[in-house]
C-alpha cells in the first residue's frame, strides 16, 4: 500500500511539475485515446494514425476490445480469399459498414438498406486502416483531434460510456504522453536504446495506462537526444535484390524503416522479397520506368503487391518526366537529394558522408538493394550516427 502511494505521488508530482519542451523535435507523431486509454503502449511507426491526404487513418483493431481492452460498441468481420477483401464494422443496433479492399469501395447497411458511401479503407503495414471521423460519424461516437505542443497530435475517440472530457483527459495523461512521444523520437536514433514507458496503474482522474514495459537490454547506451545533423530518410532500389536479406536484417539491429522501390514490372519475381519488406514494417513504393502507360503499370504493380500481401502502394519513383500527372492522380514521389548507390562495386561511404555535410534540413539518401549495399551498411550508418544524422522511418508523412 505504502509503495502504491509512493508511485502515485511521484506520478503527481510529474504531472503538475513538468513543463513543455521548447526543443521537441518537428515530426509528425500521432497519439490514438479510446475513452480513457490509449491504445497502444508505445508509439512505433507500424501502429499509430496516418494522415493520407489530410484524412487520419487508424487500424481496424481500435474496434477490437480483446486487444484495446475498450469496448466502443463497434465489432468487426473480414472476409479474405484469392478475389476477396471485405472488413465490416457493426453495431448492436444492426449499422454495418462495409469496406471492400479489392474495389476500393464502401456500403452503408442500415434498416436494410444498402448506399454507397465516399471513404475508403487503405492498407498500410499489412493492416487495414479506417478514417476515424467518417468511421465514428456512423455510428454516433465522438472522435476529436487535439495539437499538443511537444507530444504530438492526439486523435481520440469517446463512446458514451467515456468518463473525461477531452481537457481533462490532456490533463491527466500530459506526461504519459510526453513521454511515449519522447520515447518515440529517441527510437528514431541510430542508436538502438531502451524505451520504459515510466508509470504504472490508473493516472490522477481515471487515466488507464499500458503495464509497464521491462528494458531486455539493461547496458544499452543512454537515450540520445535527436541530433544536429541533418535527417535523413533512406530508400533502397530494388533492381537488384542480391543483399536485400542483409540489409534487412541490419535495419532491424538497429530499429530502422525505409523505403524499398521496386519496379513494377518485377514484382512478380519478386514476391517473396516483397513479403519480407513488408513483414519488417518497411514501406514498398513502385518504379515506373520510361514508359507510355505509367499510370497503367503503377496499378498493374499494385494489382501484383494486392495479390502478394494485401498491400496498396501511394509511392512511386518516376523516371519519364510524369510528375505532375503522377502527383495530380494522388501518388508521392520519391525525390532523392543524394544517390549513394555503389560504383565499381563499393557502397561510396565516405562521399556520401562528405555530401551530408553540407546540407540541412531533411536529405532523402537513395542505396540499392546490391550486396555492395548490404556489405558496406554498417559502415554508413555509424558515420550517420557520427555525423548525428537522425534517421526517419520511410511513411508517406515524411517524404
């Protein structure tokens, strides 16, 4: 009792004593609240919202109350084979809406009539996301969208059974907040560091938190705040996929996501490359070549990436001088600041360094997916980490 005491006044004494950092960094992190918990126990690029298009996405699982432990009134059903993708979210009160995967579609059933609507579903990180708002408009729950200073955007959704208000909410949970949005950034690093997500138990005002999380890796290095090097956001072209599994297994040592560009053409060959992108939380963009029908062979590789992992594509790499046509039909472009690729036969580390440092703000560092690339990675991402380079995952956000 006396430790529980404890615990709960020094969760007070955080709470009413820290004040916003002035230098957070400027990444855009968003921070999803069902009633009075927060969804996930640590922010990671695989799980939080996304911003498509100035629409926020979140994951189909907000709905599922086994792993949110929250129950919104809202249940959901998936049908899956070969030439079928539906999700269904329902209500007690008999509202289904249905999102068709495959035809990028959606139905409104309700008192049993059937009407077509404007949103869609998307597929990021071989998970089907939902817009939030569209979403808790059909079936009457609140969802609210609330810019915090230092801690990110925090997206909310309430059913009626919610307890807090929205400030009250902020209130209470202000510095677990800060401190799954610090924890998040550090993750960002190069450094592979420990991140204890610091309280236990319900916060002042009826705040749920996550169980703490246990460091595995007790003699890690110290947290490292973001540094004064330029960030950088890495993409692999895939033409060549000869050291495309030491690559990714040097990405996940080090907690690190990319972008990995393969052409369209090839993606048949290259399923099982693809699925392993993929299963790592990478993201896969498309290279459309020198082509008439670009826009044709982008849908033509998204039809193959649909069939190989339930996965849509929104980036391309354009080479035929189709931006505007690309942009205006909804896709980011992947517009490299420094080619890295190897020349004879050698990742150019240290020209790749050199070239970093005379540049600011965000670099987009385009690598291969050779074994020259895979050999020489180590070596590059110490001197990043050296030059204090931040590395930022490869979402749609940050390019």
């Amino acid at each position: 009792m006396k430790r529980r005491l404890l615990t709960m006044a020094v969760i007070l004494v955080l709470l009413l004593g820290l004040s916003p950092r002035a230098d957070a960094v400027d990444i855009k992190v968003y921070q999803l609240a069902l009633n009075e918990r927060f969804m996930d126990n640590e922010l990671t690029p695989t799980n939080m919202p996304v911003n498509v298009n100035g629409t926020i996405y979140i994951p189909y699982t907000a709905f599922d109350r086994t792993i949110t432990g929250v129950d919104l009134g809202v249940f959901y059903g998936q049908e899956k084979s070969d030439d079928t993708y539906r999700l269904t979210l329902y209500s007690r009160s008999g509202t289904y809406l249905t999102f068709d995967l495959l035809e990028q579609s959606c139905f409104l059933t309700k008192d049993g009539q059937k009407e077509a609507q404007s949103m869609r579903a998307i597929i990021r990180y071989e998970k089907v996301y939902v817009p939030a708002s569209s979403v808790c408009r059909v079936f009457g729950l609140q969802y609210t969208y609330t810019a915090t200073r230092t801690a990110g955007d925090l997206i909310r959704i309430r059913s009626s059974s919610s307890a807090l208000s929205d400030a009250a909410f902020l209130d209470a949970a202000a510095t677990y907040m800060q401190d799954r949005y610090d924890n998040y950034i550090q993750s960002l690093t190069p450094t592979p560091t420990p991140a204890p997500v610091p309280t236990v138990g319900p916060l002042p005002g009826g705040v749920t938190t996550a169980p703490p999380v246990v460091s595995q890796t007790p003699e890690d290095p110290e947290p490292q705040e973001p540094g004064e090097g330029p960030d950088v956001v890495l993409a692999f072209r895939c033409e060549d996929t000869a050291g495309l599994d030491t690559i990714l297994n040097t990405l996940a040592a080090r907690r690190l996501y990319a972008l990995f560009l393969f052409p369209a053409d090839t993606l048949e060959e290259n399923r099982a490359a693809v699925r392993s992108v993929l299963g790592d939380g990478h993201s896969v963009g498309l290279i459309a070549g020198d082509t008439e029908n670009l826009l044709e062979t982008l849908e033509e590789g998204n039809r193959v990436l649909r069939q190989t992992a339930w996965y849509r594509s929104h980036i391309a790499l354009a080479e035929g001088g189709e931006e505007d046509t690309l942009t205006a039909q909804g896709w980011t472009l992947w517009s490299e600041s420094v080619d890295g690729r190897p020349s004879r036969g050698t990742l150019p580390t240290r020209t790749i360094l050199r070239q970093m440092e005379s540049r600011s703000g965000r670099v987009y560092l385009t690598l291969d997916g050779s074994a020259a690339t895979a050999q020489g990675l180590s070596s590059l991402l110490d001197g990043l980490s050296e030059a204090q380079c931040t590395i930022l995952p490869a979402t749609e956000n940050q390019l």
